[in-house]
C-alpha cells in the first residue's frame, strides 16, 4: 500500500439500488420530456415511437413476418413492451455502473438519446425540428440523472446516522419529484397531441351513401349459422396489418393527395374534392401477404370512395409509366402495377369509407387505396398522401426493398372454420365449413377430403361477385376416431390450389389447409 493511497479517503460509493433508480428515473424523464416536444411536432418524434419504428424498419423480413404471424395485432403492443423492458434494464444497468462517479450513466443515457435522434433523424415523414425531441430527451435525462446522483445516500454515510437520514430524504424527495415531473411531461405531451386527434374530424364526416351503391348481399351469400364468418367483416373485425406504431392522426382539412410523375398534368384532390363526387361503393375481399394457410388475414368490406382509375385519367397517364409509388402520410411505400389501376374491370379505388362509415382511423382515415386481386402491400395504401406515377426501375417501395415481391397477386386459398382444431364432435355425420377466395378470378369450385378419402365437393354460397370470398359447407359421415380433413379450391381459371408448402414470404403463402377433429 503506498502512502497516497492510505491518505485518500475512500471513494464514496452509491449504494446498487439506489444507483439503479438514478438510471431508471432518469429514462422516465428523458422519455417524458421528448414525449411532451414531440407533441408540438409530431408524436412519431417521440424518441420512443421513432426508435420502435426504426425497429420494425430494420428487422429482417423473416423475423417481422414471424412477429405479425405470431402475435397478430399484439405485434406492436409486444413490440413497445418489449423495448421498455430493455430500456429499463439498460438504464438500471447505466446506473450501476455509475456507482463511483456519474460518468459512464451519463455517457450511456447521452448515447440514447443520440440513437432516439438518429431513429428521429431516420424518419421520412419528420422534418429536422423534429430533432428537438430527442435533444429534449438527452438534455433531461442527463439533468435528472446528474441531479438523483448527487442526491443519492453514499455507501460511507452508512457510519454518520444523521446525514444519511437526510440524505436518503432528499433523494427520496428528488426521486419523488421527477417521477411527478415526468407524468405531468407525459400527461400534457398526451393532451396536445390529443388535440390533432383525427376522431372528431372523422365524426363530422357522418355516414356516407354511394350515388352507385353496391348490390345488395344476398342471404345466402354467407353460411355464418354454419360456422362460416359473416359475408361482411364488421369494422372493429376487419384485420389490420401496418408498420405504425401510433395511429396517423390525419383531419379532412389536412389532407390532400397529389397525383403526378408520368403524367400530362398534376393534380391535388382535397378531401371536400373527393367526398363531393358521386362515390361509388364496391364489395371487395382484402388479403395480406402474410396471411399463413389458415390464417385470418382476409376481410370483407363494402367499399366507397372514387374509381381510382378517374383520377388517373385526369391526371394523364404517360406511355411507359409502370407503377403507381404510394406514399402514406407516415412515410411508407407501395409500388402498384399501373396496368392494375388502370382496369375498369378490377376497379381499383381510393375509398374513403367502409359499411357506410368513414374509413377508421386505422384503417387509413381519410382516405386509402384499395386495388381488388392484389395483396394489400402493394395495393392498399392508407393514409395515402401521394401518387408517384413512375417506372419500377425509378422507386422501390417499402416492402420490395425488404425481399418481398414486385408483383403481388392474391393466391387462390381456402380455409376450414368448423370444426376448430381438435375440437370433438359426435360421430356420424359431421358438419365442415369455411371461406376459399381467389379475387378477380373467382372460385369454381372447393372440395374437402376426409384423411385419405377422395375429394369430395361442398356446396357453394352465392357468388356476389369474382373480387370476394366465397363460403361453403358440407356434411361428411365419420366414424368415432381422430380425422384430418383437408380443403382445396379451384378458380375460375381452372387452377386447383397447390399442396406444395410455401410460406409467406415473398409472395404469399401456399398448401392446402387441414384440421384435426375428435369424433366421439
Ligand atoms: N400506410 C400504410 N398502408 C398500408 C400498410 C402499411 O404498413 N402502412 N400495410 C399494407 C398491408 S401489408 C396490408 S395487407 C393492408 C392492410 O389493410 P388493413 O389494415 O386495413 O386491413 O394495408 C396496406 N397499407
Ligand atoms: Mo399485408
């Protein structure tokens, strides 16, 4: 032992658990501060949100397509559970190490706060103000945890009883504070940004009635007290896929899209210049990518809105132009094939409601694009703020530059409903049921096999047109034993679905679907 040694006192040292609150309390009040500026600009500017979105825009396709599989709406809520888990583990971590002195907590929270910028800073739809949030976050935190460091009771204060008893007040006091400071932060950063809600603007737009309303739905076009899904999907019940984490808050008086690129003229409808032409309502059955054999990622709806098609041709389509690039008020992409859009016959839309209502908010209030025959990433834009009309070569959207397909048209599938897997049932005769779809082609015909029987056909619903699901149901004699039934479709251009396995990436997924059932 050396001299200076013995003659310096001991370090004072925080005790761990108090040293881990400085770290944790301030990650609350980092997040709280760039939460409540990030009100003023935007809420994807919240360092939180802008680091979750930069998640999901970095994770491998494979990874989010398993997430979207796995936890379906939840994927988000995962998501966001999962980061603060992290986080708070990470900043307790920071404040540990932070027992001697506060640097390495400093350096650890600054670097936070410089990732919530670069997430910021990442973001298509935010503007370079949009940096302030995370420079708020980095600001405070550093503050609060310099301050809750200076505060907290040393190790040493242990021997002298009267100054640790006020010393543990004070950050007990401190910490107390922050964590009130923090929830006011939040709290008003909540209420502003709760004033650029768009659930007002969407309730002043009332219901809306198509000057071309869709047939109506026959009765027997759904087998729902069979055990198929009802022919319309209600709205709260339609599936919803995107990559925001918070709803896009868009007013009618905010939105506008603009139409140009290859095309004769540009063009900029408002909202007033959409919802003021005669709207024209279409029964159409949407899919996602995603969808998995069996899986519930297809919905119905009655859609109104304008023929995409109209605004197209005002604009003035140029020779050449191959794909629609669309742009959401978020930032993210489609690349529709112009040949589609353009079809009469398809009847491409951009729909600005569903069943008679204003689109949902999550479902791309105001307006969204919706293109029947075609999976919904390269078709069904909500929010949609922008028509690029462009070549493939010019712009690749959002999920191609992820390894998914340029071309995305809906393969023909089938579900089985009833039973559900490995439910039992009696012996005897035994009542199957189910969905096929096969948009813009239509389904022909859906067969179901019993084991290794033959194939069999059911009965079919009413068609109510080819860009629509289709139920059907049937009765199968069983004797008591576990059965596997399977189910296949065939479409009207003769095509009879594969039981080649492929999965969902990179254009959808393929093979018959099957379910184990009890007869007893
Ligand atoms: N702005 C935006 N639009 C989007 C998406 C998205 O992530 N962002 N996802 C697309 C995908 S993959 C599908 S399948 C459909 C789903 O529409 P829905 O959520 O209304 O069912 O929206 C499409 N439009
Ligand atoms: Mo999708």
């Amino acid at each position: 032992m050396t001299a200076t040694e013995v003659s310096r006192p001991a370090p004072s040292r925080l005790r761990l658990p108090s040293a881990a609150w400085c770290g944790v309390l301030a990650l609350l009040a980092a997040l709280a501060a760039g939460h409540l500026v990030a009100s003023f600009v935007s809420i994807n500017a919240s360092p939180y949100l802008a680091v979750g979105n930069g998640a999901i825009d970095l994770t491998p396709v494979r990874l989010k397509d398993f997430a979207v599989r796995t936890f379906g709406t939840y994927d988000k809520l995962v998501l966001l559970s999962g980061m603060a888990a992290v986080m708070a583990v990470a900043s307790a971590a920071a404040g540990m190490l932070s027992a001697r002195s506060p640097r390495p907590g400093v350096a650890i929270i600054a670097l936070f706060g410089v990732v919530g910028g670069i997430a910021v800073y990442a973001r298509p739809d935010l503007s370079a103000v949009a940096l302030l949030a995370p420079l708020a976050s980095l600001v405070v935190g550093v503050a609060a945890f310099v301050l809750l460091h200076r505060l907290a009771p040393r190790k040493q204060d242990a021997s002298k009883h009267a100054s640790a008893g006020s010393s543990r007040r004070s950050f007990l006091l401190g910490g107390a504070g922050i964590v009130v400071g923090a929830g006011a932060l939040g709290g008003v950063g909540q209420l502003i940004s709760g004033t650029r809600d768009a659930t007002a603007s969407r309730a002043a737009v009332g219901k809306l009635m198509p000057a071309t309303a869709a047939p109506a739905i026959p009765a027997d076009a759904d087998f729902a007290k069979l055990g198929t899904p009802s022919f319309l999907t209600p709205n709260p019940n339609f599936y919803r896929v995107d990559t925001a984490l918070s709803v896009p808050q868009v007013r009618t008086e905010d939105w506008s899209l603009r139409i140009h690129g290859m095309v004769g003229k540009e063009r900029t409808y408002t909202y007033a210049d959409i919802r003021n032409r005669p709207l024209v309502e279409r029964t159409i059955t949407m899919t996602c990518v995603s969808n998995e054999v069996g899986g519930d990622y297809v919905s119905t709806s009655d859609f109104i809105g304008v023929d995409l098609a109209d605004l197209l041709a005002e604009a003035g389509v140029r020779p050449g132009a191959q794909q629609l690039f669309c742009t959401s008020v978020d930032g993210w992409t489609s690349g529709t094939p112009v040949a589609a859009a353009l079809d009469r016959g398809r009847g491409a839309m951009l729909a600005i409601g569903m069943n008679r209502e204003p689109l949902p908010l999550e479902h791309g209030f105001p307006a969204r694009l919706v293109t029947p025959g075609l999976y919904g990433y390269v078709s069904a834009t909500k929010w949609v703020v922008d028509i690029e009309v462009t070549t493939w070569k010019a712009r690749q959207a959002y999920w191609l530059k992820r390894g998914w397909g340029e071309q995305a048209p809906i393969k023909t599938e089938s579900r089985i409903d009833t039973p559900k897997g490995f439910a039992t049932v009696p012996a005897g005769a035994v009542r199957l049921a189910g969905i096929a779809w096969a948009q813009h082609n239509g389904i022909e015909k859906v067969e179901v096999r019993v084991d290794s029987g033959a194939w069999q056909p059911v009965t079919l619903s009413a068609e109510v047109n080819l860009n629509t699901w289709r139920m059907w149901w049937t009765q199968i004699a069983v004797k008591p034993g576990t059965h596997q039934v399977f189910v296949r479709a065939t479409d009207k251009t003769g095509y009879t679905q594969t039981d080649q396995r492929a999965g969902t990436v990179p254009d959808g997924a393929t093979g018959w679907h099957s379910t184990t059932f009890i007869a007893a």
